[in-house]
C-alpha cells in the first residue's frame, strides 16, 4: 500500500510548497467544512421537502426516484471530477452519451442482446474519450476545443445514426433492468451501479497513485513533469475515464428511458461542471473531491424533485438552479479564505 | 512500471481494431420500412406544365421533421410535372437564408420554406415573393403575410381543445375528476397555445380539475424523468395529456416503471409508436391528437398548383387559399387504422 504511494507525493512535495504537513492539515479541514456545509444544504432541502410535501417526499419510492434519477449524471460527474482536478475540461459529455446511447440502441446492435448494447455503449464512450485525449495530450489542443470539436461531431454522428428518430429498445433483459422487479432489496440497479462508480472513483482518486498523480498533473503540470510524471499519458487516461464514465451512463439511461435519441443527455456538460464545481472541485484543477461532486449532484436532483412535487414550472426552477451554484461557490470561497 | 508497452500496445491495439470493426457494422437502422404514405392529393392529378419546387426546412433532428422532408420528397417524386430542389436542412437562421436566396437565384417556380425560425426568415420570403416567386410558408409563420402567397401549418390551439374535450368527454360523469399535463419545451410558444387550448376545454367540464403541471423538453429522458416525478407527486389522478409521442415514450416507460395503470392517457403529434399502442390497447395510453407531418405534401401539392395557377379541387375558387389551418384530430382505437401509414418515427 506504502510503496507505490511514496514516490509521486514525493515528487509533488518537493514542487509545491503548500503541501508540508501543517498546510495539509487545513486543506484536509477544509474540505471537511466543505462537505458539511454541503450536507447542511441537503439536509435543508431533505427539510423542505418534507414539509410542503410530506406525503410525496418522505417516502421510499421517493428516495428510490430521486437515486435513480441522479444515477445518470452522477456517473457523468465522477468522470468529470477526475478530468477537472487535473485541470482538464470535458464538454463533449453529453453529446457522448447521446452518441453512445443511439449506437447501442441501432436495430444492427440490438440484435446482439443484452450483451451487444451494453458493449457497444461502453467501448463508443472509451473510444470518444480516447480521441479527446489524444488530441490533448498529444495533438497539445487545449481541451475546452478539442471536447469541444468532439461535442459536434458527437451530436452530428448521432443525428446521422438516428435520422432524428427515436430508437425503442426491444430486448427484454434491458427493460427489465429498469422495472421494480429488478430492484435488489429495495435498491434500484441503476443506483448500484452508480454507487460502485462512485466508490472506485473516490478510491481511485484518493487511495491509488493514478489519483495522486491527477492532482498533481492538475495542481502544476510543468512540476508534475520535473517530477517524473508522464503528464501526456496521464491526461490521455483521464479523458478515456470520462469517455467510459459516459458509457456507462448511456448504458443506464438507455435502461431508464427505454430508447435511445440523438437529444440524449442534452447539457450534461453543465450540470457535471456545475455538480463538480459546488461540490469543492476547483476549476484551475489541483483539487478535486468526488465525494462533493456526488453531493452537488443529489442536491440537484433533490431540488428538482421539490419543484416538480409542489407542481412549480421550470422557470422557477432554471431560477433557484442558478441561484444555487452562485451562493455555493461564494460560501466556498469565504470558507477557502477564511480558514 | 513501463516494462511491457509493446505487449500492452499490442493487447489493446487488437482490441481496439476488433472493437472498432464490430461496431461500424451496428451503425444500421434499416428495418425494411418505406416513408410514410400519403393518398389523397389536394390538387388534381393530371399531368400539366413542368414546375420546379425549391424546398427548404429545418435540420431534421427529430422524428417529426423527419417525416416532415420524407412527406414533401415522397409527395414530389409522385408527380411527373414535379422537380423537387431540396436544401440540406439548418438550424441556423444565416445558412438557411443563404439557402433561400440561392434557390431563388436558381429561379424555382415555387418555394417552399419550413423556416427554423419564422420570424427571422420574413425578409427573405419577402425577397422571393419580390423577385416573383409564390412562397408557401409551412407551419412556422413568417411575421408578415406579404413574405408568403399561402400559409399551411397545424393548429396548436387545437390540439389542446382536442385533447381537452377528448378527456373531458370520457370523464364528464366522474365527480373531481383529476388531470394532469405533461407540457413540453416551455420556451416555445406552442407549448403556451396547446396549454391555451387544453385549459380552455376543460373549462366545459366543471367536474374536472387540471391539478398538476409540468413541462418536459420534447425529449424521451425528459419524459421519461418528469414523468416519474409527476406520478410521485399525484398518486390518484385520472386523465393525463402528454403534448408530445416523442417524450410520450420516456412517460410511458416512467409509467411502467411506476407500475402505475389507473388512469387514461393521450398523446400528441401522431407519432408510429402510439399508433401501435393505441391499437393494441393494453396500456394507458389510448388516443393522440395529430399535429400532421403530411403537411409538408399538402404543401407540394399547393406549390405545385401554385406553378400551374390551379385552385384546390373540391373548392369554388380558382386560387388556392391564403392560408390554410389543419384539424388536429384526434385518433384513438376507432379510427387508428386510417391513420397507421402516416405515423412517423
């Protein structure tokens, strides 16, 4: 466990001169007021809820509706957490997981199964994400471009596939995936799966040296160089993991919603940032806690959820949305200059 | 820990390539199917003086635009007298007038614009008229009636009224009858005119009450996502009205997921799969009010009777109207056959 740790803190160690012991300890504090103040939120939210809607909100199915619904995007985010503390950006999410979800639903790879539509959704993601990284780490594009580039031809190879129709899904194993009956004592899978994604992702990032090295990468990456970190292939990695992390999402909306359309996953780009960025992770990189990001993401879904139950429009919603992201950031920049 | 990068290269190479070439055979989405058919034409159908319809539309990015160039290619090609000049469809307001002016510059006989946005193409269907061309503006309206010589569009308003004196009528001898909708892209203002129309109808109903609200995004996620909440937060309603089959899907699919069958749905737009499920009737979902793709060749035909200055057969005039409003019927497991080959995917 020691033994591969020691080597890259070591290299960031010695280029940054914020990470001696006592500085540590603050960040670690840090992000520690940071996660309860998120919590505070939800829990406030979790108290809304329960009071304009007692009935409808604190209910079980409730619960399983809300997991459920932050599943997709949750996946999405944890991705999108690793690309951002490395200060990456990926804008091509949503139009990957439109594309991932239309190629796995076509007639052609339907006939293939279960096993053909899941493949197909993971290795379309990983394959994405591999040419976003290679156009990044090796091609040197700044990647606000070149997800950005991916992003178009995403979304136009997906209208391309579909003709702009709506592709139901026939195979029956995947349906099932969605009902109650495949609810595993009382968890939905979707929601399963997204809490694995979330645990490896959390492991990854702060108990493996891939992590380590994806702070590093972030934090500076000319150090992280010196240091003997190959930055190139790191980044290369970090765009494939977000490429899968879109796969797999496709995979669980095309479960959810039954098909797959070319209008999937319309501004997940957005809302994983937003989710990331008021969960904690900066935006410059060097930091990046997915712990936050799952907390951004289920105080999005939660609002939703309370909007929709007390039957208010989505103006309103749109409205609180932004309102959210601008307190939660000024809340975290008071915390950071405070403490 | 980069002892064996060939072997590795090498592993994930093979894979990539085998994945690679197995996927771009799953690209495919050929079922065999043929356009949606269309019978009746609106004009007469004898062979008369040779007309060059300029079309323009849309990018068509979903099922119903779709059908909407499929219906004005299948409709042209029916004609011996009918060359069809077809633009790559846009949604961006600049190319489609660079797109206009270039088909008038051809000089067609007729255009037919389905604008992306109505509004912001007025001038150029004001230049076409201008330069002598008869426009038919399809669905989407111009801002002036001087940039079109005939307007054809479906009826928004309508559609509500529809659907509302269509569940009004099944529930009107239930006491606090309960309905919900299930809007789609708030921004639009069609979604306003079918919300409009809806209200409107169920005003005749005084046992009913509309008690909840929700707009998706025409999209199946979003269906599928505000259905499911609406279901939470209505645990006994009976009627619902989905403005759109294309979120209808994801709402179907949230309904099943709910487990939820103690009310009655109906749909909009007219779209293959309602269709399907309306004639089967073994879900909730049991009628859709139209908002007909087959305008797009209606439209044909009156640009062609346009380029041979003929009026609509069946009415007195020898021109064709200024504009022309479609009924938004509605279709349920009585009349579903008649309208099976007009669904679109």
């Amino acid at each position: 466990m020691t033994q591969p740790v020691s080597p890259p803190r070591d290299g960031t160690d010695k280029v940054t001169p914020v990470a001696e012991p006592p500085a540590w300890r603050t960040v670690l504090f840090r992000a520690d007021v940071r996660t309860l103040s998120l919590l505070g939120v939800l829990a406030a939210l979790i108290v809304i809820g329960g009071l304009t809607k007692p009935d409808e909100f604190l209910d079980t199915r409730n619960l399983q509706l809300v997991l459920t619904q932050a599943s997709v995007i949750g996946v999405v985010t944890v991705g999108m957490t690793f690309v951002i503390t490395s200060g990456g950006i990926d804008l091509s999410v949503g139009a990957i997981v439109a594309l991932a979800s239309v190629w796995a639903t076509t007639v052609a790879t339907q006939e293939y199964g279960f096993a053909g539509i899941l493949f197909t959704a993971v290795i379309v993601g990983v394959g994405c994400g591999m040419v976003n990284g290679l156009l990044i780490a090796y091609g040197g594009m700044v990647p606000f471009i070149a997800t950005l580039a991916m992003l178009a031809s995403a979304r136009g190879l997906a209208l391309q596939i579909t003709d702009g129709r709506t592709q139901i899904v026939e195979v029956q194993g995947v349906l099932d995936l969605g009902e109650r009956d495949a609810y595993v004592l009382g968890i939905p899978p979707l929601v399963l799966v997204f809490a694995v994604v979330t645990v490896i992702g959390w492991l990854v990032l702060n108990r493996t040296t891939f992590g380590r090295r994806t702070v590093a990468v972030g934090g500076n990456a000319e150090a992280a160089r010196l240091a003997g970190i190959d930055v190139r292939r790191q980044r290369l990695y970090l765009y494939l993991l977000s490429g899968l992390c879109c796969g797999i999402a496709a995979f669980l909306l095309i479960v959810l919603a039954g098909s797959g359309q070319n209008t999937n996953g319309n501004l997940y780009e957005l809302d994983a940032i937003a989710a990331a960025i008021i969960g904690g992770t900066l935006l410059t990189g060097g930091r990046g806690t997915i712990t936050g990001s799952v907390l951004g993401v289920l105080i999005f879904t939660t609002i939703t959820n309370i909007f929709a139950l007390n039957n208010l429009q989505s103006d309103v919603q749109q409205i609180a949305k932004g309102a959210i992201i601008v307190a939660a950031v000024l809340v975290q920049r008071r915390t950071a200059s405070t403490t | 820990m980069p002892q064996f990068p060939s072997r590795r290269g090498l592993l994930f190479g093979t894979a990539a390539v085998s994945a690679g070439t197995l996927l771009v055979g799953c690209t495919s989405n050929d079922t065999g199917d043929k356009a949606a058919a269309d019978k009746q034409p609106a004009a007469d159908d004898k062979p008369g003086k040779e007309v060059t319809i300029g079309f323009a539309g849309p990018q068509a990015d979903h099922g119903w635009l779709n059908a909407i160039n499929d219906n004005a290619k299948s409709r042209a090609e029916r004609y011996e007298d009918v060359t069809l000049e077809i633009t790559e469809g846009s949604n961006d307001t600049a190319q489609q007038i660079g797109q206009i002016e270039t088909l008038i510059n051809k000089k067609v006989d007729v255009l037919v614009v389905l604008p992306a946005d109505g509004k912001a193409l007025t001038q150029v269907g004001l230049k076409a008229m201008r330069a002598g061309i008869p426009v038919v503006n399809l669905d989407r309206i111009f801002n002036s009636p001087q940039a079109y010589r005939c307007w054809i569009g479906g009826d928004n308003y309508g559609m509500g009224l529809n659907a509302g004196h269509y569940i009004g009528e099944k529930l009107k001898d239930k006491s606090d009858a309960r309905v919900i909708e299930l809007a789609g892209l708030d921004n639009l203002e069609l979604t306003k005119q079918r919300t409009q129309g809806f209200d409107d109808a169920l005003k005749n109903y005084p046992n009913i009450k509309k008690v909840a609200r929700q707009a998706a995004e025409f999209t199946v996620e979003s269906g599928q996502a505000k259905m499911a909440q609406l279901l939470q937060a209505q645990s006994k309603f009976d009627a619902l009205w989905n403005h759109d089959d294309d979120q209808g899907v994801g709402a179907l699919r949230a309904i099943e997921q709910a487990g939820r069958d103690d009310f009655l749905m109906v749909g909009g737009a007219g779209a293959l799969s309602a269709f399907q499920a309306i004639e089967k009737d073994d879900g909730v979902l049991k009628a859709t009010v139209l908002y007909p793709p087959t305008m797009a060749a209606s439209a044909i035909d009156l640009a062609r009777a346009l380029g041979q200055s003929k009026g609509i057969g069946g009415l007195a005039e020898f021109e064709i109207p200024s504009s022309l409003t479609l009924y938004s019927a509605v279709v349920d497991k009585d009349n579903v056959d008649q309208y099976m080959s007009t669904g679109f995917k």
